[in-house]
C-alpha cells in the first residue's frame, strides 16, 4: 500500500492548483458567467461519490468472495469506509448543487428529478449505516452490509444516469452526454480535469487514513481485551 | 490500565446510539430539503459581482481554508504513524 500512500499525497499540491486554475485561470461559461466556476467542485464531487459507491460495491463483492479471514476484515472495513465517504462527497455534492441552484434558478431546492434522484441515493446509504448500526455481532454486519452496498451499488447508476434522463430536468447536460461531446473549453475542460483528479486523490486519502485509524482501534480492543 | 474511552461502551449500546445518530441526521436533512425548497426569491439577490476582486479573495479564502485541512491530515498522519510504531515495538 506504499504506492497508494504516495499517490494521495499528491492531494497537497493538486488542490491548491485546482483551487487556483478553478478561480483565476479557467475563464467564465458563457451564459451562466462567474458562478459557473462552482463547476469545478460540484462535478468532481459528484463524480468522487459515485465511484466511492462503486469501490464500496467491488469490495463488498471481494469480500463475500474471499476465504482469508484477515483479508475479509479488511475488505468489510474499506468497503464500509468508501460508502461512509461517498455518502459524505454526495452530501457536499449536494451543498455545492444547492448553492448553484439558488443562483441559477431562484432557490436551493426545486425538486427537479436529478436532485430528488440524489436524496434517494443519499437515503439508501444512510439506511446502510442504520442497517449496519443496529447488528453488534461483527460476521453478521459484515455479510449483510456487504449484500446491501451490492445491491445499492446496482441501483446507483439508475438514479444518477437513467431518471435524470427519462424526466425533463432543468439541470445542464452531464460531461457524460448523449452527444458524446464535451461542451467545455479546453481551459475549464483542463480545470476540471485537474479538479476530478484533486478530489480523487483527497478521496483516496481519506479512506487510507481511515482504514488505518480502525485497523489500529481493533489492534488496541485486542490488547485490552487480551 | 484504564480502557481508552472509545472501547468502554458495549455493542449493544453503540448500535442504539449510531442508529440514533443516523435517524437525527435523516430528520436533519429532509428537514433542510423542506426550508430550502421555500427560498425562491429571485428579486431579493443581490446582482452577481463579476470584478476580479471578489475572485482573488474567494481564492484566498479557499486557499486558507484548504491549508488547514491539510495540515489536520498530515497531523493525523503522523499520529498515526507513531502509534502504529508503538504498537509494533509492543509498547
């Protein structure tokens, strides 16, 4: 994990300079002028929970798959980290779309069917932490969270990418569009593609920080308990 | 010794107290859902500020905000790694 340490250090020199080209160097959209650099946190943001959600899936499914004990513990404990952080990415992903909202169409919250598709997500999450909160026995919260996280890792991408595009949506075309096309300018394209990696990184950083922090709690419960 | 104060509470009574945290922060969140639903008031803003003024501070301020944030998780870091040296040299 020495690798992975390293490439999430990066985190200290990719945000300063995402936080930099995103303010003084990317120039504004055109039609939704200053405020549209919030773009270039909303959008990693969002992007970082639907893959923290995904790495919550895969090793969800490692982990119900493996037989080595050790390795099964640390699977449940990642897995349960990744989805804790993309329930927190989605939650700031959230925010950061309010606040645009607000400037764009008049109010924090309108109900329109990407933003009501990302409270389901967020409640299907929040269900696993009190799923997973009310089993103490650690076998049993394991297997049944890891089914869980699969299951919603499934339906993920239905609300993220399907309902926003079966219901009219006052919400701007994704990156990932049915025209196939990118409609940013290489600046803002360049900008957000440093932000993306930025987010990624501090994500990375954050779940090897936590594994570590409860590899070592269980370490200690096992001395005071020897 | 004396346990550390995050290992003195049973399972059981953990459980009950995350399940409690979670059901507060649902209630939280739909709550804030409802308020900000009735703040359209678009005549009430105030005209965007396009200056490059506003656009320095803010970076300041994201600059200044970042760094602390930072800082905490190299702290953390390092904690981390004298505690796991500590644990492997069986102190």
């Amino acid at each position: 994990m020495k690798w992975f340490d390293r490439i999430t250090h990066s985190i200290h020199i990719l945000m300063p300079l995402a936080i930099i080209m995103a303010f003084l160097w990317a120039p504004p959209a055109d039609i939704l002028g200053e405020s549209s650099r919030i773009l270039y946190f909303h959008v990693p943001l969002a992007w970082v929970a639907v893959f923290a959600f995904a790495v919550s899936g895969v090793l969800s499914i490692l982990y119900l798959s493996s037989k080595n004990e050790t390795k099964r513990d640390t699977f449940d404990a990642y897995a349960h980290h990744s989805a804790v952080l993309g329930l927190l990415f989605t939650l700031m992903a959230v925010i950061t779309g309010s606040i645009w909202a607000r400037i764009s169409w008049g109010s924090f919250w309108n109900w329109d069917p990407r933003e009501t598709s990302i409270v389901i997500v967020l409640l299907i999450y929040l269900a696993y932490l009190s799923l997973r909160a009310v089993i103490p026995e650690p076998n049993r919260k394991g297997r049944i969270g890891a089914a869980y996280l699969i299951i919603a890792m499934s339906v993920v991408p239905f609300f993220v990418f399907l309902v926003p595009r079966i219901y009219e949506s006052l919400h701007p075309d994704t990156i990932i569009n049915a025209e196939r096309t990118v409609h940013l300018a290489p600046q803002m394209r360049a900008t957000l593609i440093v932000s993306v990696c930025a987010f990624t990184a501090l994500y990375g950083r954050l779940l090897f920080l936590q594994g570590r922090v409860s590899s070592l709690a269980q370490r200690i419960e096992e001395i005071y308990d020897e | 010794m004396n346990k550390p104060i995050f290992l003195l509470r049973n399972p059981y009574e953990r459980s009950i107290l995350r399940f409690l945290l979670t059901s507060i922060t649902v209630a939280v969140f739909m709550s804030s859902i409802l308020f900000a639903q009735d703040s359209a008031d678009r005549r009430s803003s105030p005209p965007a500020d396009d200056g490059y003024g506003s656009l320095y501070i803010v970076t300041a301020v994201a600059l200044a905000v970042w760094i602390v944030i930072s800082a905490y998780l190299i702290w953390i870091d390092r904690k981390l790694a004298r505690l796991e040296k500590e644990l492997r040299q069986g102190k």
